[in-house]
C-alpha cells in the first residue's frame, strides 16, 4: 500500500486515502484483498465482458442505419441521408438555406473532413478550429454511432475539439453509414484498441443523443438550453 | 446544507394547502411515471438489465477499496488529482484550497447533489468565490434563495409564473426586460444570462454518475449542456463525487446507463453522457488544464459496514419520488434536506442522523411503489421499516403515539378483550353512521376525515363472520 502520496497533504484532513480505505474495509470486515482476488479482480478490467446487450441493435447494417435514424429523430435530430461524399457540402448548403443560417462555419481541424469536397461550395465561409462564443454553425464528424438509442459517438483530440459539440447553436455531424452500429459496447471495444491497462481514453468521450433541452419550467419540453437548438446529422451512405 | 428534518409534519401541512405547490405537483405526478412506464415497455430486456445492473453495483461494493484505488491510479496516470475526504468540512476547504491556488472569482456548476450535501456554495461565497449554479432548475432554485426539491429537477416545485417573476425581478438589473410569459422566452433568457458565465469561469465543478475504475474516468449524465460548458471552458475542472459511484469496466457503465434514464425521465438515453478522463492533452485546442476529483465518503463507509448498505446502490434517479404518493402530494421541500421522497427517507437518518430525520421514514404508506421502480431494486420499504424499528427502541416518536402502539400491542395479545372492545367499536360507529351510512367525522381522527369520509360497519367483525362459517 502506498501511504503518504502528495495529494493526501492537498485535502488538509491528514492522510484521507488511508482512513477512507480503512474504513470501507473495517465495514467490510475484512483486510486489504488477498493477492488472488485482487488478481482476478484485475483480470476483470483488463480483459472486460459485455453484459447484456439489448438485442435491438442488432440486425444488418441497413436496419442499424434505420435504426439510428428512427431514433435520433424520435429525440428531435434531423437527419439526412447522402449518395457519396461529393453530395456533404450540398447538404450542408441546403441546411443553411432551409434554417436562414449564416453560411459562416466552424469546422474541426480533423482530416477525416478533408474527403469532402468543401471547394465546389465556395460560399460556404468555413474557419478551422475550436468554438469561440459567437459561432452559431458548427461541423464536425463522428467517430461512431449506436442504432440502440440513436446516439453519436465524439472524442477529442487536437483536431476535435469539444467546443464545436457545445457553442454554436447548430451542430452538423457528418456521419459514415459503416460508423453506425448497434450497441455502446461497440465504442469502447473501439477506444480500447488505442492503448493498453486502461490507457486508451481521450480527455472527453461525448455520447450525443438529440439536441440540447430542458424540461425544468413545468416539465415542458424546450430545445436549446445550453448546448446546441439544432443537431443535424448527414449519413454518407457510400 | 442544514437540515430542516426535524420539522417534517409541519412543513408537510405547509405544502398541502400551498396552492403554487400543489399546481406543480399536479403535473408533476403523471409527468415522469407515464414516461418511465413507456420506456420500459418499449425494452424488453428492461427487467434482466435491472437484474443486472444490482448485480455489478453488489459486486462493486463489496470490492469497492480495490474499485476505488485503481480508479484513483488511473486518474493519476491521465495526469488528474485524486482528494481523498472524509467529511464534508473536508471536501469545502479542498475545493476552496483548488480555487484559490487558481485564483478563481467565479466558479461554474453543474447539477451536484454532493455539492448540496456539503453546503459548497454558502462556503464559496463566504470566501469570496462566486459560485454560479448552470442547470436551468438549480439556477432557478439559486436565484431564489431556495434548494432543489428533487434531486433530478431541482425546481419542480414551482410553476412557470412563479419562474417568470423571479426572473423578471432578478434579471431587471442585467437588461432581463419586460416580465416574460412563455417557457420558451424563459429558457431562452437563462441561455442568454449564462452564457458569458460559462465563458469568463474560473474554475467548473460538476458531479460524477459514475466513476470508471477501468480508465479512471468520470461520467456525468445531462440534458441541457451546462455540464459540459462548465468542464470544457475553464481553466479547471472539479468533479465531486461519493465513493458508490465506482464502477468497474465501461461495459458495467453501459448496462447502468441503459436503466438509468428510463428510469429518471422516461427517455430511451440522456442527451449528454460526457466521459472525462484527465485535463486537456498536449496539442487539445480546449479542455481544462487541471483536473481534480473529490472523492467523499461523508458516512459512505459506515453504511457501507451497516444494514443500509444496500441503498448505496442508488443512482440517483429519482424515480422513486416520481412514484411517491406522499412526494407527490408534499413535496420535496417537506423532507427538509438534500434527498426528499423515498431514498431520501432511508438516506437522510443515515447522513444527518436519526433524531433529527426520525419523521421521514415514517412518511409512507408502504404503497411498496418506489421498490417496484427503483431500477437498483433498493428494497425502500424494507429499510424504512428498519429505521421505524430503531425510532421506536430510541423513544422518538411522540408519547401518544407510543401509548397507541402499547394499547394495540396489548389489545391484539389478548383475544378476548381485543373482541370484546372491537364489538363495542362497531356498534359505536354504526350509531355514528347510522343516518347517512357514513361517518364524516371522527372523533379521535379528525385529520383522517378531513378529506374523506369513513364507511359505517355493516355487519360484524371478521372474527365475527370467521365464527359464523366455520359453524355453518
């Protein structure tokens, strides 16, 4: 057991790990775990299982793709569906133009974004980086999607920043129909091949269902509390 | 946050007669429960997930010293700072100590029961730290002067004019404009006052669902945003969180998740499940650049050791208040502390003790409706009763009510004059009864009919009819 680690001195109530932990094992009644359990126990979370997986992700791709469609709309997304990448920045356009946006965007540094081809639609005026406060359109990709709940998958890195989920008031995800699966265990079995023991987490994992709403005045459904009015969702089906 | 507990009956009377209150809470009962029922009915699996998810919570905390010292490891390897605290007093000055060595003015706040459950805010401001709370209903509550009467919609206890006043006066100052009529202006305005919050905080503080022992990351479940505006856009990100809410692997999250919401809101997900893991990365163009996990025990452990250790399988959903009639009819502001209803009513004796909150367990009429719901299948009744037990054997309960149960518990070990007397009984209510066929008022039960009347006995005593069958 380590003892004295510097954070314990931060919390000015002496040694809180050692208490804490003595605590929950005197109302355990019992020590430290033995060498064995702890082993087994460590085996748990490297190697870890699924548990139950509702069985209605599953089915072919086609239905995951109706799936997540039917059920990111059921929670007030939009959702359109595209022939190929040469069509995204036609969508994009058109979203602009049916919701009166300006064709002034922000878009994540990411190069999964360079396949479309943003230069036959000159007017779209996009700047590269994070969210600043007065963006209202931002355009991002995914990294998956889960037909279960109808729910986008997003990490950060240095070319996804977390901003362009929250600030601007419209969010456009440019999805990959081959991203859709069925079920959220998918994502990490995904994010567990970047690294080992644990070590394979961005600094934020953002699972987006819908847009932004409160039901906090009177139970009444209002899109738009924090994040973001809008989130439509692009499906390239290729 | 100081408890107000001991003042239940009278704070219960206060809220059945208090019109607003009883206007919201009219909406408020087939609001959540018609949606939970929904939801659950479109998942079939909805059952065996529970099964589940109490099975991975029991394994958790029997285990939960490993849980904790591995989530706490990996939290340290992502470059984050565990506080390890034992009370609340604990939890403040480390919060405090955070701030200040961030020199922090303003501090930003999502949904927190812990931060209620420690007073954080009163704390903060009385050390020049403002704390600005970013949940539409605990930035309502905030403005108020009030507290969350619902640990998953803070401001359910009032309705729509009563937040359209309240902002109207409070917002006056900072260009709010004319008094506002309609949700969605409400929302509206709340967005367009926080907004530049979120952006000039110093410091976020937000609570943790969950507490992933396999990554050491922290998870926070929410429909608006504020929770991840409060932990992207600052320089620092402070989670608070008890010891329960370790889980072991992301897939044991996962089942949890799948109840969770169903459960709280009858919705098939939360909009927002943010998974954080550490401050910003080197290269990352936002994110914190610290980040810091308070992990409280504030009588965890001590429950964990005790008969109540099942309720620290609670995720805080709140169904069970959405099932409660006794909530549904007061009020969480009844309860008189920071977990109203039917977990409250188990919790609170364990957190503030039993002499101040012996009234709360006392508070239902073991309908057994927060037991069929809880997707934890906290056995709420059960530990009610347990609680009931100990106020009797610590002498809390008033002197006639003491006298009644004595007089009853004599009365049924002695049949005979138990027949006797409830002979007697009868006949005396069917005198009563006997113009209209019922009763509208009794005597030593005015409160009872009050609002209902009594039926008068027609024929015998059960005993009575036993007799007669048994000879016939």
């Amino acid at each position: 057991m380590s003892g004295n680690t510097t954070e314990n001195e931060a919390n000015g109530s002496g040694n809180g790990r050692e208490r804490v932990l003595g605590a929950l094992r005197s109302s355990l009644g019992r020590e430290e775990l033995p060498a064995a359990v702890r082993a087994e126990l460590t085996a748990r979370l490297s190697s870890p299982k699924s548990n139950l997986i509702p069985a209605r992700g599953d089915g072919s791709p086609a239905d995951q793709v109706a799936l997540f469609t039917e059920m990111a709309e059921a929670v007030q997304a939009s959702v359109v569906r595209v022939p190929d990448d040469a069509d995204v920045p036609n969508a994009v356009t058109l979203y602009l133009a049916q919701n009166n946006l300006p064709s002034d965007m922000v878009m994540a540094p990411d190069a999964e974004l360079n396949r479309y081809p943003w230069a036959t639609r000159p007017m779209l005026n996009m700047r590269r980086g994070h969210a600043v406060d007065t963006d209202q359109v931002s355009v991002t990709g995914a990294d998956m999607a889960f037909a279960e709940t109808g729910t986008l998958m997003l990490t950060s890195d240095a070319t996804r920043p977390s901003t362009l989920n929250f600030l601007p008031e419209n969010h456009i995800v440019v999805l990959r129909a081959e991203q859709i699966t069925g079920a959220y265990e998918e994502g990490w079995r995904r994010l567990r091949a970047n690294g080992e023991d644990g070590a394979f987490m961005p600094r934020t994992v953002n699972l987006i269902t819908g847009p932004s709403r409160t039901g906090d005045i009177e139970q009444r459904l209002q899109l738009g509390a924090h994040g973001p009015r809008r989130l439509h969702i692009i499906i390239v089906e290729q | 946050m100081q408890s107000t507990s001991h003042d239940f009956i009278a704070r219960a009377q206060k809220g059945l007669v208090d019109e607003d209150l009883q206007d919201a809470l009219g909406r408020f009962r087939t609001g959540f429960s018609v949606k939970r029922s929904e939801a659950v009915a479109r998942l079939p699996e909805f059952e065996a997930l529970r099964d589940k998810a109490v099975e991975i919570k029991n394994h958790t905390l029997e285990h939960l010293d490993f849980y904790l010292e591995r989530f706490a490891s990996k939290v340290e390897e992502s470059g984050g700072v565990v506080h390890w605290c034992v009370t609340p007093e604990d939890a403040r000055q480390t919060v405090l100590d955070i701030c200040r060595a961030h020199d922090a003015k303003t501090v930003t706040k999502s949904k927190s029961m812990i931060g209620e459950e420690i007073a954080l805010n009163p704390f903060l401001e009385s050390n020049d730290i403002e704390p600005i709370e970013t949940d539409l209903g605990e930035y309502i509550v905030q403005l108020a002067g009030e507290y969350p009467s619902h640990i998953i919609a803070p401001a359910v206890h009032k309705t729509k004019d009563q937040v359209a006043d309240l902002f109207y006066e409070r917002h006056k100052d900072q260009g709010g404009g004319k008094r506002l009529e309609e949700v969605d202006e409400l929302v509206d305005q709340a967005r367009a006052m926080l907004r530049h919050r979120f952006i000039d905080a110093d410091v976020g503080i937000t609570g943790a669902n969950f507490l992933v022992a396999e990554t050491g990351t922290t998870a926070i479940v929410t429909n608006e945003g504020n929770g991840d505006l409060t932990q992207i856009l600052p320089r620092v990100h402070i989670v608070l969180a008890t010891l329960e809410k370790a889980v072991p692997t992301l897939d044991d999250m996962s089942t949890i998740l799948r109840v969770l919401a169903r459960s709280a809101t009858g919705q098939e997900f939360s909009t927002y499940t943010t998974l954080s893991t550490g401050p910003k990365r080197p290269g990352d163009l936002d994110g914190p650049e610290a980040f810091h996990v308070i992990l409280l025990d504030n009588g965890r452990s001590r429950m964990l050791g005790s008969e109540f250790r099942e309720v620290l399988r609670c995720i805080k959903c709140g169904a069970c208040m959405n099932h409660c009639p006794v909530y549904g009819s007061i009020g969480g502001h009844a309860y008189g502390w920071v977990y109203p209803g039917p977990v409250g009513a188990v919790l609170t004796p364990n957190l503030v003790g039993l002499e101040e909150a012996h009234h709360l367990p006392n508070a239902s009429t073991f309908c057994g409706r927060c037991e069929d719901v809880c997707p934890m299948r906290i056995p709420l009744p059960g530990l009610m009763r347990r609680w009931r037990e100990q106020e009797f054997d610590a002498g809390l309960q008033a002197p006639r009510y003491r006298l009644g149960l004595a007089l009853w518990a004599w009365l049924v070990r002695h049949p005979t004059s138990y027949r006797l007397s409830s002979a007697v009984l009868i006949r005396a209510l069917r005198l009563l009864g006997a113009r209209r066929g019922r009763i509208a008022r009794l005597p030593f039960a005015r409160g009872w009919t009050m609002g209902r009347d009594m039926p008068a006995p027609e024929g015998g005593s059960f005993h009575a009819k036993w007799r007669r069958r048994s000879r016939a």
